[in-house]
C-alpha cells in the first residue's frame, strides 16, 4: 500500500512542488497535481502522527481535530496555498525577517523524502509551525521588546495561533493574504523600498571614502572638499559636478543634508555634520532593519485618524490628522541614563492641566533634594516640603539629617508659577511610567542638536501652540480660551474630548514628505541593541555579510 502511495499521490505530490524554480511560483498547475487518495488504513498513519505532532502544541491540536485531520499542505488540492508559501518565504530576508528560522530548504527537501503516510503527517505539522513563526514574525515582529531592553516597554499584541490558521485556510488568495501579514502603513513599504536600495548602493560600492575633516566651510577647496563633493554625488544630495572648491552648490546640498537628519541647517560642514556624514551605509542599513522592526511591532494597533506622534531619537511630537502633520515642534527627552531614558510606548492624551502645579516624583525627591537640604535646609527653597495631608511643613521644622531616601516621610510640590518646572502646561496620558508632556522655564535647551536633558518626561518647544491645536476640535476660539484659564493663575484640568492617541517611538530611520529617508543618532543605543537581537534571531542581509 505504502509503495503506491509512493509512486502515485506522493510522486504526484512531489513534481507539483517541486515544478517551479524553489518552490516559488504561484500559478501552480493544477492539472500537474495528482490528488492523494488514501485508504482508511493509510490515512490512520497520517492522522496519528499530527496527532502525536501536536499534543503540545494546543492551536495546531485543535486546528486540525476541528477539520477532521484533512491536510492544509500535503494534497495535491493544497498546491496553491503551498506555493504561496513557499514564495512568501522566499521573500522573507527582504523584508528583515530571520528566513533560515522558517527551514524552507528543510521542508521542500522533505517532500521529496516522503516514503510513508506517518512521514507526511509530521511534514504536515512541520509546515504549520513555520506557517505560525513566519505570520508571527511578519505581522508583529521577531523580538519581545522589553526583553532586549527594559525601557521599550510596549506591548506587542499578537494575533491568535488558531486564528491565523482557520483565517489562511479559508483564503480564497494565499499569497495575497501572507502579504496583508505585513504593516500596510505606507511608511513600511518606503522603508523596505530603501532598504534594498541601500543594499544594493553597498553591493555597488557605498558612498565612497569618508571625509578626513573637522569642519569645512564655503570656499574651502582640497583633498576633503572632494570627497565631500563625492559623498555628497553618491549620496543623491548633489548632481553631477567636477568643482574641487566648496561652492555654492556644495553648500545648498550640505544644507538639505543637514535639514534631512536634523542637524542646524547653515551650510557648513562641522563635526556634527560630518559625524553623520561619515556614517557607513551599512551602519544606516541596520536602522532600516530595526526601524521595519518597529513598524510591526505597532502592526495592527489603531493608531487614530488624528494622533500625537512624539518620535524620542528626532526629538520631536507631531500632531498628524488624517495622515497629514497639523503640528509639530522640538522636543526636550530623557537623559541618557537608564532611570531617565523616555519609554516607549502608546495611550491616550485625555487632560492637559493649565498652570500646574508640580508634584515632584519620589525619586527626585530623595536622590536629588533630599541631599541638597541635608546640606542647606533651605535649598530649593521655591519647591515646597508638604505632609501626607498636602499641609506645607516650614523648613525650619524638619531635621532633614536624621532622614534616609528610604525613611524620608515627606513629599516636595512646586505651586503653580511661571518658574515652575512644568511651566504653564501639561499634557496628560496617565501611565504607570509617570511619563507626560509639558511645558519648561528651560527654553534655552530647545536650540541644542541633541536634546536629551530631562528626567524622562518630555518637553515641548510650542506648549501653548500645541494645546491650541489639541483644543481645536472642542471649542470655538481655542486660543483665547486657553488663555482666559491661563490668566486666571489657578490650575485647571480641561478634558481633551475625544481623547487623543499618543505613541512614544523611537525610529532613527524615517521616510520624509519628499521620499527620502532620515537618519537620526541611536541616542539611547537602544537601536544597536535590537539590532544585535534581530542578528542573534538570524536577521541577516547579504550587504552586511559579503
């Protein structure tokens, strides 16, 4: 029995599979798959061992009892959807997914191995646990966030094993659903686009040598300024030119370069220019693969027609209605301390407070403060020292020696002011990070690069500007009713109706209005983590491993 098995449905099995170049095409022929018809005695074999292949694997197990053990790979009526497959697989390192994990030269060469039904029915179950990683890992991503770093604390939803498994049985298009797996958020497709636009630049040679300067300015000329000029051409900021002097064309694609990754736009290329300049593209390559990363992690998510975007590496939120930027301003984030690096994660702006006052977190209060008044009693002397009624307790009544960060019974509030730390506003998603928006004294800051000084929370550049454009939707004159609470000096908590999504992202490779990509500084590290986590995974691309 095992041998007609053998050389009928199975030898019919194995040239459907095996008729196109790696088992990549899709328009299988139909007419070329022979139909696997199995005795009642044969068929148990197959039965048994998916029912064995399962027994720790409780979707696969209900799966395949609810459809009477029938094969979703192995007859010759799945070649259609085993071809889908099989492409998408082969596609699966293009789109910075770990492709070596999914075993398809493994699984292809098994088909040709089958010698019994029992075999079979472990490919079956072999082929629906690559099915599983695979939609996994392209829909929602390949890493747990948090695992590889404690301060990305976003929550991946994944979808549910059992679901995806009856969701592509029951497609009538098997690879246009493995491709809907996929962000659909044009933002994926622009980043995979530069990706292998990227790989192939390296494959062809990069963007030539670096440029041996500190700074270089208009109408210098020699050695460096050539190779500026040349990065510059290969780059794609400046057109084709034999001028070995620092010109103005020179300096007009310097300037757009430097508005592209976020750098003070006056034409001269200083340190931190062509700090970023020198950048290799294959270091820029592995932001593209963590930032294809990011974008599936959030795959799935309703990100909201209109939604506050605050990206922590451009230092920078957004307010984008209907995918179109109605606000934006700089930012000031977290320090580069892992207490004080801004999280990542998404919720809901539902309040801002108009003149706050600041309710000083525990942890400053005791690391920061605590000290300082152990030293001078009346250091800080604006930030107030109050009890667990909120009654303010006089300085000169508190022996602030005999206290220890632990035993310390008192909590510091700043009244409402303009010197206050929170300045004039705050703009609240509660959470338990104790992570907001607001306002600062501190204005000076904003005029920096690099804009990590604060203790987690984020400043905002345009405080008043922002809340006019979050209270739009809600009143008739945003601007003056904002400042009638304003001028009012006391604190006021306005509800933001309807709520507003907020997600705290952290993407140093990004797609521009213009189609191009920007590239900002990994901050935090966090990106050269993931990346090493995705390497670890088996993310690979040929142009970094040639």
């Amino acid at each position: 029995m095992i041998d007609s098995l053998k050389y009928a449905g199975m030898a019919g099995l194995v040239a459907t599979i095996l008729g196109s170049a790696a088992f990549a095409q899709s328009d299988v022929s139909q007419a070329a798959v022979g139909a696997i018809q199995m005795p009642a005695l044969a068929m148990s074999g197959f039965m048994q061992a998916i029912s064995e292949e399962t027994a720790d694997h409780p979707a696969l197990s209900q799966f395949y009892a609810a459809r009477d053990y029938r094969p979703l790979w192995t007859s010759g009526e799945d070649a259609p959807r085993r071809a889908a497959f099989f492409r998408a697989l082969g596609q699966a390192q293009a789109q910075g997914l770990p492709a070596e994990s999914y075993h398809a030269r493994a699984l292809q060469q098994a088909f040709f191995d089958l010698k019994s039904e029992r075999q079979r029915g472990q490919l079956e179950v072999r082929m629906s646990e690559a099915f599983l990683r695979y939609a996994q890992d392209a829909s929602r991503g390949v890493l747990t966030p948090s695992k590889v770093d404690p301060t990305i604390v976003r929550v991946v939803e994944r979808p549910d094993n059992l679901t995806l498994l009856r969701e592509f049985s029951q497609s009538d298009s098997p690879l246009a659903w493995l491709h809907s797996l996929a962000p659909q958020d044009p933002a994926y497709a622009k980043l995979l686009k530069a990706k292998l636009d990227l790989e192939h630049e390296i494959e062809t040679g990069g963007w030539g040598p670096q440029v041996p300067s500190s700074v270089l300015r208009p109408g210098d000329t020699g050695h460096a300024v050539l190779a500026l000029r040349d990065r510059l051409q290969r780059m794609g900021y400046l057109s084709r030119t034999a001028t070995a002097r620092y010109d103005a064309q020179i300096q007009k694609a310097v300037q757009q370069y430097q508005a592209d990754q976020g750098l003070s736009a006056d034409g001269i290329a200083g340190a931190s220019t062509l700090e970023a300049l020198n950048v290799a593209p294959e270091e820029r390559l592995k932001s593209l693969l963590v930032a294809l990363e990011r974008l599936r992690w959030m795959n799935g998510m309703d990100l909201g027609k209109r939604r506050i975007w605050v990206n922590i590496a451009d230092f920078s939120v957004k307010v984008i209605d209907d995918d179109k930027v109605t606000f934006q301003s700089v930012t000031v984030v977290g320090q580069n301390r892992p207490d004080r690096q801004t999280p990542e994660f998404s919720d809901s702006m539902d309040r801002m407070v108009i003149n706050p006052a600041w309710h000083v977190p525990r942890s400053i209060v005791t690391k920061e403060y605590l000290p300082m008044m152990q030293r001078n009693p009346n250091a800080a002397a604006q930030i107030q020292v109050v009890d667990s009624r909120g009654q303010v307790i006089p300085r000169n009544a508190i022996n602030f020696a005999q206290y220890t960060t632990k035993t310390f019974p008192f909590a510091m509030r700043q009244a409402p002011s303009r010197s206050n730390a929170l300045g004039l506003v705050k703009f609240l998603f509660p959470n338990k990070y104790n992570i907001y928006l607001h306002d600062t004294p501190s204005k000076s800051l904003f005029s920096k690069e690099q804009r990590a000084f604060s203790h987690g929370c984020v400043r905002v550049g345009q405080p008043f500007e922002l809340a006019y454009t979050l209270l739009a939707p809600q009143v008739t004159d945003p601007k003056s009713y904002f400042q009638r609470i304003l001028d009012s000096g006391q604190e006021t908590t306005v509800k933001i109706t309807p709520p507003v999504p907020v997600h705290l992202v952290y993407f140093t490779a990004w797609p521009n209005a213009k189609g191009g990509i920007e590239y900002r500084k990994d901050v935090y590290g966090r990106d050269a983590r993931l990346y090493a986590a995705l390497h670890k995974a088996g993310v690979e691309s040929a142009a970094l491993t040639n």
